[in-house]
C-alpha cells in the first residue's frame, strides 16, 4: 500500500471508500485500512519573493507527503520554485475566475503585506465570501469548507506603541494588538488598517474563515531585502552607507525568514487556536542578554557591526546625527527608505507563546528554530545565506608563470572585473600571506593572487598545513612505563589542504624566455638583466625540470583543481584575460555585482573601436611624416593607402548593417535565392558527388550577391 493505492497483481481491483480499500482477485475478498497523509491545497501570494519562497519550502511538508502549493508572482514566474503546482493571476477576468476557485478549495491562504497592496486583500476577502469595501465588511455566503487566512505583517505597525510599565517591564506581546500604533505618516498606517479589516471581515460568529495575524520582525536571512542594503555594500566595500544613528542604542526586534515561516506552520496546523481570542502572533527573535535567562532585542549598532565586522575589512562605523540623504540618481530610493525605517525602531517585544515551541513538529533534518539567538549571534549563517540566495561566488584565483610573462597584468584586470583583492606574493616570508588570504574580504569575495616564481613545495607549504592523526580505537594507549625510563610515543602528523584558502582557479602562462626578457628590459633596463637571469634559474628549477613536480601538478594531483594553461606569445592583454574570465565562469557567470553581458560587450566594442581610431591616427601621422621626409612617391602611396582604408571602413560599415539584419531576413534576401538555385541544378543534372557540385555551385554564383 503506498499513500491510498493498493498496488496488487494481475487481476485486482481496487474500491476505495475512506480509509478502506476492498480487495478482490479470483473470487477472493481481503479488506484493507489504509491510513492516508493529510495533504492540504495552500495558498501563498507572490511565491517568487524571497519571504515568498522561504514560505513554500516550509509550508509544502507533510507528514508522510506533500501539501499542494499554488500562488501568484510578483515579476516573474521564471523566478518561482518549480514545485508550486500553479502560477494564478487577476489579469483578466477569466483568470480572475479561476484564481477565485482555486483560493475557494484551499485550506490555508496566506499573504504577506511586504509584497501586498489593498487592492489584493480586498480581492481575496472577495474570493471568500467577504465584501471589504463595505462598513462594516459584509457576509456575501458561505463557503464549502473551513479556511484558515494568515496575514503577515510587520513590527513597524507597533513602531510607536507604548506599552504600560507595569506590564512586564514595558515589553510589548501579542494581547496588546488592540493598542499597537504604527508612526504617523507612515504606510504602516493602512497596513494596521488592513490588519483590522482582515480580522473584522472573518472573525465573526458563524464564519468558515479563521483569519490569524502575524506581526513579525524585521526580516533577515534566506537573501530577504531589508537589510539587503549593508549586506550587499559590505560585500561590495562600499561604506557610504554604513552609519549608527544617535547612540545607537535603540532596540530594534528581528526575526529569520525560516523562524517565520516555521511559526506560520505551526499556528497552521495547530488546531487548537481560538481566532476571536488570540488572533495575532508576534515572531522576534530571542537575543540572550547576560543576565540568565533573560533576552532583549539587539541594538542598531550591534546589527550594523555585526554585519561590517563579518564581511568587509576592519572598519570604525561613524555615528551621525541624522541620516545621509538619498539620491534617486545613484541608490535605491525604496530600500534605503525602509532600511532607515526599520534601523529608528526603538521597541522591546515578547515572541508569542507558539514562537519556539520545542513541541513543534520537525520536518526534514533542519531543528525547528535555528536562529532563535538572534542575527548577531548567527551573522556567519546569515551572511552565507546572502550569498547562496543573490549568487555572489568566491573567486580566488592563482596565476603563475616565468618573471615578466603578465602575471602582474592579468591579476589586476582579473581582480577589477570580478571586484576582487589583488595579492602579489613576497619574495621573503610568504608564509604569511596565509594570514591575508584568511580575511573576511577573501573568504566572501575571493583573491587574485599573483604566484611569482612559486613551484610545488612553496604552494605546499602556503595551502597545506600538520593535523595531528588521532587514534581510532576507543581505549587510550598505555602510559610510558617512566621507572624503566619509558618515553611516550611521538605524536603522528599528517598534511591537510588548507580548503578555506585555497585557490578554485588556477592560470599559468606560458612564454618563450625571450618574450620574458625583452618585456624585462623595456620594464627595468637592460642593465638590471642579471636580476632576470636568476629570477629565471629558480623559475625554472621550480616548475621547468623533468622529474620535479611543479605548480601545476600540486594543484592538479593534491587540490583537484583544473589548470588552464595560457600561451602567450601572439596575444595581447584583451585575448589573455577573455580566457581567463571563460575559464572562471565555466561553471556560470556570477552575479557579483558585475556588470551585465551585454554592458560588457559594449564596453569591449567600444574599447577595440578607441584602439582603431588610435592606429588610424597614428597611421595618419606616420604617412604625414614620410611625405614630408620623401616627396612626391610618398603621397602617391599616402592616397592608396587613404583609399585602402576607406575600403575597409566601408567594409565595416557593411557588415554592421548586416548584422543588424534579423536572421531570418538575412538568410531569405542573401542565402535562399542562391541555394534554391543550386538545389534546382543538382536536380536537373544529377552529379555523383552533389555536395561538391552544390559547393561549387555557391562558390562560383557568391559573386553575383551583394553580401
């Protein structure tokens, strides 16, 4: 039996009623119970949010299955998770009609107001049986089944709630919900307008919808966007953000996405919850402070910390007055606004009682409340958990290669492209280079790391580092016998990969030693040339003598990390790197705050167009100078040459045109004809060899096309 299917051999047939299936095969008759996982129709709006698709995850568990999830997207269905079983919309209307059938047969709806406006509540208060836009909202019938509706909403509602000192010290919990005051002027007033009409519009005598809210705090993990902002500029190095308001002292109360998520499952499937007496919910976190058993929110300066002192080098955040003004040219008017909004909270909440219940249910492998300390003290998870969510990759790179091959070259403008630090290695002391490369910048952003003249036991010894070998078995070796003058044995060591730092990607590049000794003398002199003879003895010793393992084999046999071999000779700075950015997003280009594929396509056309207009120019002062120095035989030359490049300029123009052509149009106005043509006369004379004659047949008629 598998989840209501009785799977029998040839013959059987099954009748389901219930929970009892009756079996019959060859006059025989076997009954069966079968128990059947409780499988829910959920609703979730806009699922390709980041809250949005943390709630799938959590909410399509069941216990011995899966909950159906359906749901509507904010931009892109492209951007929802694959298992919500249907994207709706209120398009038009009949798309309308089914997004009302289908909130109709589910038995939870659940809508955030982060990603929600008016418009959406009063439709969905529609969809069942509730007409919104009435005072006091009106009863429009009844529906087939009970429906449970979960608002998520946010602790700025209370953002200016007072609660009464003799109550708890004066930290706010769910059944002061009648006296929570959003600030004035803010859009947290139609939010707390929107918390009343869902709750007056279902919680009434005789109403199939139990509408529930939950008041959560501000939003960290899983990518969530509220404090996006200091995350994304810590990453990036950018500062200009980072300030502490006042003192900084303020109490601002959090929640992880997850933690939310897994709270709304609970209040879901918990049963027991009376609407009209406990409707809503808050879900903060529970930062201990150091008195026992006590916990309090973290601070503004803590979060802001917490977050600089994680990801970005050292750095002393300044304290301001008020905050910087936003400019709608260059930031993100939005987020910042909301950023500076949550960051001037200054008020102390209780988690309800079902927020980190041990009793909860636990799906999966995953406890139930992982982050119930708080985002200062899990700021390490969180700060990967950006990262996975908005595609940032740590690129740390090794490019080795003889002196003067365009190590130093390729590093820079590897590290400028992916927003990298760049290292070159020292000639003494490298050892700690492994202190750098351990830093907060590195280990979030990656390296480019110049290798100098490295060969295999240098690299080994910078990314391998002594583990001492444990003993396996549970009895501890006997002590030494020190009567009889018994030392204790040596403590076994074996080498371990350095996994944190070491490189993903590695570059060496290959040149002739007269390529690297010319670029030597145009760089330092000729007179300092002994300099490059030993730099490439030891070069060589390294990396160039059969029987000796190199560079590249430690990083291919020790790390199994793939090396990309680059020849040099022949290919200037653009070619050398192109293969190195190809060979660094084979796997995918990260998002890392890069320019987009086509902003770098016109960067590069534009790049190699200066260059041709450079040599044009150059040219041109080159032909102006030999006619001055020769005469007349040198205009004559001048005025072929003029005309020369006037053809190939035209030639240029020419093939941007048609490259501005649609395929389609091209292929119809300059290849069909010709090829119908020739399939025509292969037709007719019937060759031995068509493809040839069909090749010959384009080759000779190509010149009467203009392409």
């Amino acid at each position: 039996a598998i989840w209501g299917r009785l799977v029998t051999r040839s013959g059987a047939g099954i009748c389901e009623s219930g929970g009892s299936v009756l079996v019959y095969q060859a006059g025989r008759c076997a009954s069966y119970l079968i128990v059947f996982p409780i499988v829910m129709r959920i609703f979730i709006h806009n699922v390709d949010t980041y809250l949005g698709k943390v709630l799938v995850n959590e909410l399509r568990k069941a216990d011995g299955g899966y909950h159906r999830i359906f749901g509507t997207v904010k931009q892109s269905a492209d951007q929802a998770p694959k298992v919500v079983k249907r994207i709706l919309s209120r398009d038009d209307l009949k798309r309308a009609n089914k997004m009302i059938e289908t909130i109709q047969s589910c038995k939870v709806v659940v809508v955030d107001l982060f990603n929600c406006t008016l418009e959406d509540i009063i439709f969905m208060m529609k969809a069942l049986k509730v007409d919104a836009t009435q005072s006091p909202p009106k009863q429009l019938g009844e529906l087939e089944s009970d429906i449970t509706f979960v608002l998520i909403s946010s602790a700025m509602v209370w953002a200016d709630t007072k609660a009464a000192p003799e109550s708890n010290g004066g930290v706010l919990r769910s059944e002061d919900f009648p006296q929570r005051k959003p600030r004035s002027g803010t859009k947290y007033e139609q939010w707390k307008e929107m918390e009343d009409l869902v709750l007056s519009g279902f919680n009434r005598e005789g109403s199939t919808v139990k509408a529930l809210v939950v008041g959560a705090g501000v939003l960290y993990g899983e990518g969530e966007d509220a404090l996006g902002t200091f995350f994304k500029d810590a990453w990036c190095g950018d500062m200009n953000h980072h300030v502490i308001l006042g003192s900084g002292t303020n109490r601002i109360p959090t929640v992880h996405s997850r933690d939310l998520a897994r709270l709304v499952r609970h209040i879901m499937d918990n049963g027991n919850i009376v609407a009209a007496e406990t409707p809503y919910f808050l879900a903060v976190d529970q930062p201990q402070t150091g008195e026992e058993g006590k916990s309090m929110p973290s601070t503004q300066a803590e979060i802001i910390k917490s977050i600089v002192d994680e990801m970005c080098d050292p750095f002393d955040v300044p304290h301001v007055e008020e905050w910087p003004k936003i400019d709608p040219e260059k930031d993100d008017v939005e987020a910042l606004t909301y950023l500076q909004e949550v960051l001037s909270l200054d008020i102390v909440m209780e988690p309800c009682a079902q927020m980190f219940d041990p009793e909860a249910p636990v799906f999966g492998d995953l406890p139930p409340w992982g982050y119930k300390e708080g985002l200062v003290k899990n700021i390490r998870k969180i700060a990967d958990e950006f990262c996975k969510e908005r595609k940032l990759r740590c690129m740390k790179i090794l490019i080795g290669g003889p002196p003067c091959s365009g190590k130093s070259t390729l590093g820079r403008n590897v590290a400028e492209h992916f927003r990298l630090p760049h290292h070159e290695l020292p000639r003494e002391g490298f050892e700690a280079l492994v202190d750098t490369l351990s830093t907060r910048v590195c280990r979030y952003r990656g390296y480019a790391l110049d290798a100098g003249l490295m060969g295999f036991a240098e690299v080994e010894r910078l990314f391998r580092f002594d583990i001492e070998v444990t003993n396996d078995d549970d009895e501890e070796p006997p002590p030494p016998n020190e009567e009889e003058g018994e030392e204790p044995p040596p403590k076994q060591y074996t080498r371990q990969l350095y996994e944190e730092i070491c490189p993903s990607y590695v570059v060496v590049l290959e040149a002739p030693r007269g390529l690297c000794e010319g670029r030597f003398r145009q760089a330092r002199g000729a007179d300092k040339i002994a300099d490059f003879e030993k730099e490439m003895i030891i070069y060589s010793e390294n990396n160039l003598v059969d029987g000796v393992h190199s560079l590249s084999d430690f990083f291919q046999e020790l790390a199994k990390c793939s090396v990309l071999n680059i020849p040099v000779a022949g290919k200037d700075e653009e070619d050398i790197f192109e293969s190195t950015r190809i060979y660094m997003e084979r796997e995918g280009r990260p998002l890392n705050y890069l320019p987009s594929e086509e902003e770098v396509s016109q960067s590069l056309l534009a790049q190699r167009a200066e260059r041709r207009a450079a040599q044009l120019l150059e040219q041109e002062a080159e032909s102006e100078r030999l006619v001055e120095s020769s005469g007349g035989a040198w205009q004559a030359e001048s005025r072929r040459q003029s005309e020369r490049m006037a053809i190939s300029s035209q030639h240029l123009k020419d093939h941007q045109q048609l490259k501005a052509i649609p395929l389609r149009e091209y292929l119809m106005e300059y290849m069909i004809p010709t090829l119908t043509e020739g399939l025509i006369e292969v037709c007719k004379v019937l060759p031995d060899n068509p493809t040839d004659y069909l090749a010959d047949y384009l080759e000779n008629h190509s010149a009467g096309v203009n392409a």
